[in-house]
C-alpha cells in the first residue's frame, strides 16, 4: 500500500488510538493498522474502525448509566 502523504511503501504493523470523548480518555496501544516506514502516517481499515466504533458506543451507553445511578 503506498502512503497518502508521502508515497512510501507501508507495512503492516500496530498502532496507538486515543480519543477524548464526553469527558474522558480512550486509548489503546496496538491497534492493526497500516504505518509508513517513512513520514509515520498510520491507516486503520475499515474492520478495526469498526470495532473501535462498537467500543466507543458500549462506552458511552455503559458511561452514562453509571452518570445517572451516581446523581440519584
């Protein structure tokens, strides 16, 4: 796969994904992902965008019962 930004080859490898959202911080380490050797631009796919997008969702639906059991 050649890079958007640089157009170097990239490789297969892991990279980290953090998001702040609704007032906290999300991250993970070693995520699959696309990575240039050359300037470091990393690409998920659509399966790994996916089940961070699930993830983000649990999050924010298991986040807000704890919100509301804990302002009773």
């Amino acid at each position: 796969m050649e890079c958007l930004c640089c157009k170097a080859q990239m490789r297969r490898g892991t990279a980290p994904f953090s998001i702040d959202r609704n007032g906290y911080r999300v991250s993970w380490d070693n995520i699959p992902a696309w990575v240039c050797a050359q300037c470091g631009e990393v690409l998920f796919e659509a399966r790994e965008v996916d089940l961070i997008q699930e993830a983000l969702v649990s999050l924010d639906r298991e986040t807000a019962t704890l919100v509301s059991q804990s302002s009773r």
